[in-house]
C-alpha cells in the first residue's frame, strides 16, 4: 500500500487538516496537564536534513520522544547521500528500518523522489517550495487566538518564498482569503498560485496588502540557499519592512506572524516582532503540538489514537 505523505498542506483534505489541529490543541493540553501519551514506542523516526534547523529540529524530535519514540538525525555528512548514493536506494533501503522519515531539503524534487520510492510516510521539513508544518503551527496559533480562520484575510508582506506557497494552500484547505505584496520579480510560484483558486490577490503596494487584514505575516529576505543574493534583495525589498505604521492600516485585532529566524530591522520592525500584536513565539512552541498530531495522524492507525 503507497504510505500517506505530507510533501505539501494539499495532501490532507481541509477536514483532515481541520481535524489534526483540534488534535494538537488537545494534545497541548494533555501536555500541559503532564499526561503521558506514549502511542509511538518501539517505533523510529529518522531526520534527513541538507539545511540548518532550530525549531523543526527541536519539535521533531521533542515530539517524536513525547510520543515514546525515538529519532536520529542525519545530516549530509552522515549518509552516503553526500557521496551520491541514488535518492530512490536511499529511500528503499530506510524505509524499511524506519517507520517515518522527516526531510529539509534544498529542492522539492528530492523530497518528492524520496517519497515516491519510501515505504513509510515522509514528512516535508522545508524545501525551497513549501513548507507545510509551518503552516499547521501557524493555522493552530491563529484558532487558538481568535477563533476559526475561515473568511478571514491574511496579508503576506515580502518575497514570494517557500514560506509564502504554503500560506497560498493554507489559503485553499482553510478558506481564508491572502492578499500577497512582493516586489517585481519576487511573486510566488504560477504553478502554486494556480491550485489556489481564487483566494488569493497579487498587490504590489504593501499598503493596500495590508488594509483591514486580519493577519500580517512575513518573513526573511534571503532564505536559505540565497545568501549570495543578499546585498540585492535588500535593495528589492525595501519598503516592504512590517512596522508599526503598517499595522495600523490592518484590524485593529489583527496577529503578527513570523516562521523565524527573524531580521529584526529588515524585514520587521523590533517593535511589531516584540509588540503586543505578535504571536511568533506560539508559532515556535506550536511547531511541536502540531506536528506531534501529524505524527500521530500517520502513523496510528485511526480509532487506536487514546490508547495510552
Ligand atoms: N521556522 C522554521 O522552520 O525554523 P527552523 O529553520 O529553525 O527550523
Ligand atoms: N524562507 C525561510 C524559512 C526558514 C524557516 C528559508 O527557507 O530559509
């Protein structure tokens, strides 16, 4: 049978999703309540990771040891991945040790063909197209917050980035709609936006991005893999700093969301990312309730979930 991956948020339907952050609020809970929910003995995660991490990392495998599990974490130098052993042998040879493999990758296509040749589930931890377990933090913060998010309006302010695509399916699964400001040459991915339907506007000016929304969000200028372009991107993107003045064109109860690492100065102001509106620090500490649930959602089998 194909195991059940999560490359992008559209390979889980919105009641899928809907369920699996009910799912994380209550194991946030149960964690809080110092409950034991161990569903995961005996089984192994193993972490491929081509990129820096802090957060994925950490609540990966914070999580995985919640749920009585245990992972490993390889970076390049520990595989013969690094030396050019196939994708596709890589994947046979794991999946059959593992019971789920968690990726960051440089390009999408790795994870893909990973996931193509894997056994077990393989969990997207950041490529340079998406970046879904982002977004199941992110949506959780939001209902946590202030209800349900449907019909809402989120504005993402700056480069249409890996971040930035999985905010455009969010967009899709959650029935939200994203206004979207970059800068010319900066717009996020035809291909991404075509699958959203109509809930997304492609806005030059952050201003009228921002106006009324519900949410602001943005994140780094130079994503990993782009340091070269660095000196030009902050030229590009001046002008679609997050500050205080912005925020006050958004409602007056709206969130500020940010995946971190942030540039405070850049493209957030010190004040927005610290100020009473920001969220940023329940989006971290979501990233391990969320994807403690996501977890959970593939590799226990439906209706055994409350065993303990
Ligand atoms: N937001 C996020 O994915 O952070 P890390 O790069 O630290 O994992
Ligand atoms: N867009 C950023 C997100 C980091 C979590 C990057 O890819 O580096």
């Amino acid at each position: 049978m194909t195991p059940h991956h999560f490359l992008t948020l559209l390979d889980l339907s919105s009641a899928e999703l809907e369920q699996l952050l009910r799912r994380a609020i209550d194991l946030k809970t149960m964690h809080r309540l110092g409950e034991q929910y161990t569903p995961l003995r005996q089984r192994t995660m193993a972490m491929i990771f081509e990129k820096s991490s802090t957060r994925t990392r950490v609540s990966f495998e914070v999580g995985m040891s919640q749920l009585g599990g245990s992972s490993l974490f390889l970076s390049p130098r520990d595989t013969h991945l690094g030396r050019g052993e196939p994708i596709a042998d890589t994947a046979r040879v794991m999946s059959r040790m593992v019971d789920v493999i968690v990726i960051r990758a440089n390009e999408h296509d790795m994870v893909a063909r990973f996931a193509e040749h894997s056994l077990v589930p393989v969990i997207n931890a950041l490529t340079d197209r998406h970046h879904p377990c982002q977004l199941l933090a992110d949506i959780q913060t939001y209902i946590e917050a202030r209800g349900s998010i449907r019909g809402r309006t989120a504005a993402w302010i700056g480069d249409g980035n890996n971040v930035c695509h999985s905010w455009i399916n969010a967009a899709k699964r959650f029935g939200f709609h994203l206004n979207i400001a970059t800068p010319a040459g900066y717009q996020p991915s035809a291909e991404v936006l075509e699958a959203s339907g109509d809930c997304v506007t492609l806005i030059r000016d952050p201003q009228e991005a921002a106006r009324g929304a519900d949410i602001v969000i943005t994140d780094t200028w130079a994503s990993m893999g782009q340091e070269d372009e660095k000196a030009q991107r902050l030229k590009d993107f001046s002008g679609y700093m997050v500050d205080r003045r912005l925020m006050q064109l958004a409602h007056k109860d709206a969130l500020f969301m940010h995946c971190l690492p942030a540039y405070r100065g850049y493209e957030v102001e010190a004040a927005v990312i610290d100020g009473p509106q920001s969220v940023v620090w329940d989006e971290a500490e979501n990233r391990l309730h969320a994807q403690k649930a996501l977890l959970e959602y593939l590799l226990v089998p439906a209706g055994t979930g409350s065993q303990p």
